[in-house]
C-alpha cells in the first residue's frame, strides 16, 4: 500500500512539474511521442518565430492572434503557463498577469538624489497627482474607471507580443525511416522595444505545446491560421505547426555550453549565416541517410 501511494504521489509531482516519463522510455511532453528505442538520431533546436513576417501573419490575424489566444486562455486558467521551456516548473497566474504588466515609467529618485535630502515632491509634475492637469482632477472623468478597464490598460496587447521561440527536437524514427519534428514549448518573448528601461527582450512565460494543442487548440474557432485566399477553409492552429506553414530561423541548438548561436559567432550577420548553415547540414545528413 506504502509503494503504491508512493507511486500515485511521484505521478502527480511528475506531472505538476512536467518531467518526462524516463521509466517507459517515451518523452510525455511530446505531442506523438516515440519509444526511445526507436529514435536513432535527436537534436533539440530553438527558432524564433517573428510574428510580423509576412508568411507568419495568417498566426497574427486581427482578433485571432496567437498571442491573444494563449493570453485569454491562461486568464481564463485553461492552459497553466511555465517559467521555462523545460516544462518542469509552473508559473503562478499571479506571476504571469504581474510579467504581463506595462513596464513603469514614472521618474523616481536615485539613492543618490535621496541622500541629498532630495523627496518625490521635488519631482514636480512628473509624478502625477490630483490637481487639474494630473490623473483625478477636473480635467478626465472620474479619473479612475471600472478596475477591468484599469488591468487591460496596464498590460501588454497581443499585437504587442510578435515574437515567439520554439523549442523543437528534431527526430528520426528508424522504424518509419523519416524525420520527424516534434514542438516541445512555445515561449511568447516581450520585445526589446516594449522594454524602454532596460532595451533588452523578456520571456513572459514558456507554454507545453502538447497542452497548447489538446487543450486549447483543436476544436475552437478562435485558434486558427487565417487563409486569406479562402475564407471557408482557415486552418487550427495545430494543423498549422504540423505543416510547417511558419517561418523561423535557427537561434540555438543543443551545445555543451548552453550558448545561443549569436554568442558562438562574432557578429549578427556571421551568426545568421551560421544558422542558415545548420539547417543546410541538418537537410543533407537525412538525406545521406537515406543514400546510405
């Protein structure tokens, strides 16, 4: 009895914290998973996705985007998001809305400033207040607004959020004698220029592709990828990964150092060609191994 609530309690941690199955040899993040028996060759990959290409775009329809679709659905606690895309740590609802936040740009004191007896009076205007030109005066309504109204003008919009990272292990499947991609996460990233204070890109939060696609995507009319030919004929979002109708570049792989490919290179144009490069090399050894 003692061994098999221990086995029923390590089931549930295991899936609270996302880690894969190693007993039954299958990875149990994968969306079609394979015994480990039967892949003779894996090697994970991270694209980044720019939502505002123009083949990305039918993932970026207005009201349809996928941003917006996976934002909705962790407010709504349909998908429960991640720290990071090794799918082994959640992240709070709190902690998600709290990244999703504008960030500040009201003027503050510096420690210097304040040790020179400096208050945030001195600071005039810029810190807002209720007279007539501020927020609250006579000036702007009531100068408060309903607190849903409040929320959505302290976050980021989806259209916002245009760049997305997809960690994917590239896989070939001796017993079918192909190569198969298998999405892993899919990270939203908040742009470097949403950051003013700090210039630099942010992860909001990494999501379980497997999760994304058995419960979010399929069957809802939301998650889709815009045909602009056809109207009548949209395709879901999982069908969309699955035919590849993205495009994404090469940012890292799999290395002993954990290094993104722009920092094995020596500049921005020398890293894109090096990444351009390994997607050539991945195409012709399944091609050698086909000739072979």
């Amino acid at each position: 009895m003692a061994a098999l609530i221990c086995g029923v309690t390590f089931s549930a941690n295991a899936q609270e914290f996302g880690m894969e199955y190693a007993q039954d040899g299958y990875n149990h993040n994968s969306i079609r998973p394979l015994h480990e028996s039967h892949i003779m060759y894996k090697k994970t990959l991270w694209f980044r996705m720019s939502l505002k290409e123009k083949q990305n775009l039918p993932f970026f329809a207005v009201d349809n985007e996928i941003t917006k679709v996976i934002i909705d659905a962790v407010k709504l606690g349909i998908i429960r998001p991640y720290k990071n895309d090794s799918l082994r740590t959640r992240m709070s609802q709190e902690e998600f809305l709290e990244n999703l936040k504008i960030p500040s740009e009201e003027v503050t004191l510096t420690e210097e400033e304040i040790a020179m007896g400096f208050t945030q009076d001195d600071l005039g205007g810029f810190g807002g207040g209720g007279d007539d030109w501020g927020s609250g005066g006579d000036w702007g309504g009531d100068g408060g607004g309903s607190a849903e109204a409040e929320t959505a003008a302290n976050e980021f919009y989806p259209k916002q959020l245009h760049l997305l990272e997809i960690k994917e292990d590239l896989l070939f499947d001796n017993k079918h004698s192909r190569m198969k991609h298998d999405i892993q996460a899919i990270t939203i990233i908040i742009p470097a220029e949403m950051n003013p204070s700090t210039g630099l890109e942010k992860k909001l939060a990494a999501f379980s592709y497997k999760e994304l696609v058995q419960n979010l995507f399929r069957d809802n009319s939301q998650a889709i990828w815009y045909n602009e030919r056809n109207n009548r004929h949209h395709r879901n979002l999982e069908e969309a990964f699955d035919l590849r109708l993205f495009n994404a570049r090469v940012v890292k792989y799999d290395n002993a150092k954990d290094n993104m490919i722009v920092d094995i290179y020596e500049d921005q144009r020398a890293a894109l060609i090096a990444a351009q490069q390994y997607e050539h090399q991945l195409v012709e050894y399944e091609s050698n191994l086909w000739e072979n």
